[in-house]
C-alpha cells in the first residue's frame, strides 16, 4: 500500500488559535487510491485539531473583525439624549431652590456656550488651580463689555477646566430677572440676585459664587476708559465672605472690553427703554442685527492667588475699615494683573 501523503495546513498557532470555520465538503482530489482504485486511510486530523481547520487557508474575509473602542457610542449617545428627553418630559429632575437646573446646563447650555468659548473667543484661562476643589469660596472679577458675556465666559472656564469641575454660581442684577427668556435661563444656569443674601446661602452650601462688583458702570463704560476698573461699590460681598470665612479669588478677564467698543451713550433712548445705557458702537445701531454680533476678540481669563479670611475673628464682618482695605485690596490685585495681561498681549485679535 502506497504511503498517504500529507495535507499541509496553516500554523494557525501563530495566531493565537484556531480560526472557526463550517466544514467543507472534500473533493476527489482529496483521496488517495491503490492501484486497485480502492480507497486508503484518510490523513487522521492531530489530536484537538480538525481537519477543516487544518486544510483549509485563512482568507482575509475570514479573520475576525477587530472590535472598534467607538462601537457602540452612538448608540449609547442615542441612548443617552432619550432618556434626558424623557426626563425633561416627564419632570424626572432636580432644581435647587434658585432654579438651578444641573442636569440641563451640563448637557444643553454648556454646550452651546463652549463654541463661543473656545472657537470664537478662543479662552486661555490661567491659575484655575487657585480655586479650592472643594468649599464655598467667592471668585471676584472685573466687568466689561457692554454685554455680559464675561460672566457666561468665565462660567464656563471654571465649569470645563477645574480638575473638580465645579460650577460657578453668578450674582447678576435686578435688571437680569425681569427680562422674558433671560430671566429663565440665567435661573437654569445657576444665577441668582446680587444681592447679601443669597450669596450668603450659596456660599454657606458650599457654593463657588460669582460676583462683578463694578455693575453696570463697568460694563457700560466708555471704550476709551477700557481695562481702568470703576469703583468696587461698598464692600458688601467681602463682608459675605468674611462672615462665611471663605477665601476670595480675584479674577481678571481681558479681551471683554473690545467685543462691542462704545463709543457713546443714547441716554433719553436708554431712559425711554429704563436701561442703564443704550450703546453706541462702530456697527450699532448701525448694521442693525449684525451690529450686535460682538467681535471675534481674543480673550484671556486669569484667576489670582485667593485672600483668605478665615484668619479674621467672626466680628470682623462688621468692621468698615477691614472691608474698605480688602476691597481695595482686591481691586488693585486684579487692576494689576489686568495691566500685566496687556503688557504681554500680542494683538486683540490673535
């Protein structure tokens, strides 16, 4: 009888195994014969292995597809909006009691505000490891702009660059909750009355709170006296922090003052409309709607090194010589970063 002839097969263990495969119907070729034509042994498979694995070649079509580390995120994603969709729906969430709403902040208002941040602005922000990870504590910055946007900026500063990822809850003006639209959306994202009270509470929550002491002489100021603070009013949030014993962190915003420059004032317009200011720029009223885009400036957002006042016993809060010189002492630690901030800015666009 004639030896049988070896069906060579492919090493499949340098792949770290058998590849699985249907069995394949063995063609005539496949046996061999005597001389008599009668059949011999077939070729036994080795021990573990068969031979439709062994003689078979691995074809690209057949190896497995590698697992993608996406597969799956859309649908998580899809997933994910619906069941917001369904909470929002069905009043499945939580608001605090100023009408903070986290949840739709996170995932809606954050979102439509981070393009503004990063491509229109294009935001650097510096010293956000000087806000405490945990605690109450009161970041205190600089007004401009003609428009508020300062305050949504820095928001969203603390809120994407803190390694807690914190929130920032906004002191903002009367003026603020008595407009339709803006007086529910400012509630969602954390904003409440500028007023002694209410910071009070937050920071007693453990709150990081945020307060604008200029008002609207700040963010109505002339653009030729841009970058030159106003007066801090009279010291009422460093009473706050000192009767609540926790740090205040200056905060200096530059790139503010130049999205709307304002060249002048239509009082008796501003009057007639009971605003503080009714702006006048180099594209409004002009251009009308396109006038209120603001321009494409280049910002930068530093946060100072805190003053503490947990040092200071609790009656110190009542004491006008104390607030006087921590106020001025604010003020003139974000005036001076202001200045520096200026002195090694290329350009107010780039």
């Amino acid at each position: 009888m004639a030896d049988a002839k070896v069906i060579p097969f492919d090493d499949d263990r340098s792949r770290g195994g058998a590849v699985q495969r249907p069995p394949r119907r063995r063609s005539a070729a496949s046996r061999r014969t005597n001389g008599g034509g009668g059949p011999v042994g077939e070729v036994q498979p080795l021990p573990g292995r068969s031979l439709a694995q062994d003689d078979v070649p691995v074809t690209p079509e057949e190896e497995p597809a590698p697992q993608s580390p996406h597969d799956g995120g859309l649908e998580r994603r899809i997933a994910s909006g619906l069941a917001f969709l369904r909470r929002r729906l069905t009043g499945d969430y939580d608001v605090d009691d100023f009408g903070y709403d986290e949840e739709l902040t996170d995932q809606v208002l954050m979102s439509l505000l981070r393009p503004v941040y990063e491509k229109y602005f294009r935001v650097d922000v510096k010293g956000v490891e000087n806000i405490p990870a945990e605690g109450g504590a009161l970041i205190v910055a600089n007004h401009s702009g003609t428009l508020p946007l300062d305050g949504l900026m820095m928001q969203v500063a603390v809120h994407d660059h803190h390694p807690a990822g914190r929130h920032l809850r906004l002191l903002a003006a009367d003026l603020v909750f008595m407009l339709p639209v803006v007086n529910e959306l400012a509630r969602k994202l954390g904003h409440t009355l500028a007023c002694a009270e209410d910071a009070d509470r937050l920071l007693g929550q453990g709150e990081l709170v945020g307060v604008m002491p200029e008002g609207f002489k700040g963010i109505g100021k002339p653009f030729g006296e841009r970058y030159k603070l106003q007066r801090f009013g009279r010291g009422g949030f460093v009473s706050t922090a000192l009767r609540r014993r926790t740090p205040i962190i200056p905060c200096s915003i530059v790139g503010a003052e130049e999205i709307y420059p304002m060249i002048g004032n239509a009082k008796t317009l501003a009057r007639v409309l009971g605003i503080p200011y009714f702006p006048l720029t180099p594209t409004f009223p002009w251009l009308g709607p396109l006038g209120a885009i603001p321009l494409p400036t280049k910002w930068t957002i530093q946060f100072g090194e805190p003053i503490h006042t947990d040092g200071y016993p609790p009656e110190a809060a009542e004491d006008p010589m104390l607030m006087f010189n921590l106020t001025d002492q604010v003020r003139e630690q974000i005036q001076h970063t202001l200045y520096k901030l200026l002195v090694q800015r290329r350009s107010v666009f780039f």
